[in-house]
C-alpha cells in the first residue's frame, strides 16, 4: 500500500514538474519567437502569409516561393528580392525580428468591386503589397470613387483575399464587398435604352456610358402637330434618383419646341425600371420606363 502512494506520489509530482516547467518555456527570451518581416511593395504585413526561411529567400528559388504565396501574381512580376539580416533591420526601423525580406513587384491592378450584388472596377490600381496588407488604404480607395457610398449607408464593407478560382483563372487582386442600406446605383450598370408608353406619347432614354443622354417624347399620332421633343445632355444619380441635365443651348430647345427645364429626373425604380414623375412634359401621371 505504502508503495502504491509512493507512485502516485511521484507521477503527481512529475506532472506538476511539467506543468509548471510549461510556462517557462512560452517567457524564453523574445529572440526564440521573433519572426522575420515581410515588406511587399513597401507594405510591412504584419500577419505574414509567408512561411519561410531567410536563407530559402537568399537562394535562387526565392521568386518561385514568393509567388507560391503571393496567389494573384506571376513570376514575372517580382522585380526584385532583398534579404536583410536583424541588425540592419534596426536601421531601417525594424525591431524584434530576425530579418526583413523586401520584395519588389511591378504588378498594379484595378480592383474588382461589388455593391449590393452589382459589379463595377475601380479606375485606381493597387500593388501587390497594398492588396495583401493595405486594408485602409483600399478602403480609401473605394470611399474617394465611390464618393456618394455614405449617402447610401454602407452597412458592411469586406476585403476578401482569397476567393479561389474562376472558371479557369485565378484572381488577380482581392474581391471588395460593399452592402449598402439604401438601393445603390451607379451610371455604368444603368446604361442602356428605355421605352415607356402613355397614352398616345412614347417616351424613349438612352443612357451612355459617358454619363450623356438622349431622351425623346414622340406623339405616335399620324396626324400628329406637335413634332418629337428630343433633349440632350449629362446625367448623374443622387439618392435612387437619376438627374437629366440639359446642355442644349436656347436657341435648339427653341427649334425642338422644348420647354424651358434644365434638368428633370427620374426614380430609378429597380436596375431595369425607371419612372418618369408627373407633370415632366405634360404627361398627367407617372411614366414607367423599362430598359428594353
């Protein structure tokens, strides 16, 4: 029995040993769990996705190992690839890490975007580091272009990284997600011709890409007195409104026989649909739209 207690006694001990031991080991000095630092483009990452060694980033296979991590770009696109070792790291303002690896890429891409379902492009490129790292700054990106997003309020704003493959590409930058409270539109997912009917009028827009418009009012009588109104001019959208700037100068509204309003609009009703409010020209109730 005696012995029996002996041995518990002993194995008790040894795991309270070990246990207390354990923390020890996690508090070893800092220079056991310094990492080293990526800086891609510029863009220090703080939450690396590499997985490497300084000296396999020394070696000629350095790019191939790069690319294997950075997913959207190709070996053509590093340009190039230093190793700096701990100590000189301090000197560029890099400490607690036991080495800095610098890649340099040439790769710049727009950034593909969709809001509340619809897919647009932002005109400004990032760099591999700033899609890897930049969050802020791609979100800068996307609130300077897509200004009028807080009118909307944006209820949820993701920055998905990796989105696997499509079709048979990969990605080549990170896929930006916005929801938005308010329906959001924007003129390039708007362009196209409308066609509405009331009564004996037909009303027929053509939205450009441009941001320019032709919009037509056209009596569908044979015997018709009054010619076809057509206006001419730039369009922007405001809080589910889509606002008809005329440019036309005085003297052709005259000719056309068009009244004297400089700007009208319409509610954009859903992505094919617009409605064209009473009383715009002449027309005694609301006008229904469709793109055709």
């Amino acid at each position: 029995m005696k012995i029996s207690r002996i041995i518990i006694g002993l194995i008790t001990g040894f795991f309270a040993l070990c246990l207390s031991a354990r923390p020890m080991t996690e508090d070893q000095p800092s220079e056991r769990r310094a990492k080293t630092l990526w800086v891609v483009d510029g863009v220090a990452l703080n939450d690396s996705v590499f997985d490497y060694t300084l000296d396999q980033m020394r070696s000629d296979s350095a790019a191939v190992l790069a690319v294997s991590s950075l997913y959207f770009i190709n070996r053509n696109n590093i340009s190039e690839i230093t190793v700096i070792d701990s100590i000189e790291a301090a000197d560029y303002g890099f400490v607690n890490c036991n080495g800095v690896v610098k890649i340099t890429t040439s790769y710049r891409e727009s950034l593909p975007i969709i809001i509340n379902g619809n897919f647009y492009k932002s005109k400004s490129k990032v760099s591999a580091g700033d899609a890897l790292g930049g969050q802020e700054y791609i979100k800068h990106i996307i609130m300077t272009e897509f200004a009028d997003l807080d009118e909307y309020g944006v209820s949820d704003f993701r920055i998905i990284k990796k989105i696997g493959n499509i079709g048979c590409r990969t990605p080549r930058t990170p896929l930006v997600v916005v929801i938005t409270e308010l329906p959001y539109y924007r003129i390039e997912s708007l362009v196209g011709n409308y066609v509405g009917k009331s009564g004996k009028y037909v009303y027929m827009l053509k939205l450009n890409a441009d941001s320019t418009y032709e919009f037509t009012k056209k009596d569908t009588r044979k015997m018709a007195s009054v010619p076809q109104i057509l206006k001419l001019g730039t369009c922007n959208i405001s809080r589910g409104n889509i606002f008809l700037t005329c440019t036309q100068d005085s003297a052709a509204n005259l000719r056309m026989s068009i009244a004297a309003q400089d700007t009208i609009y319409l509610t954009i009703k859903r992505l094919r649909t617009l409605t064209l409010p009473k009383n715009v020209w002449g027309n005694k109730k609301s006008v229904t739209l469709k793109r055709q």
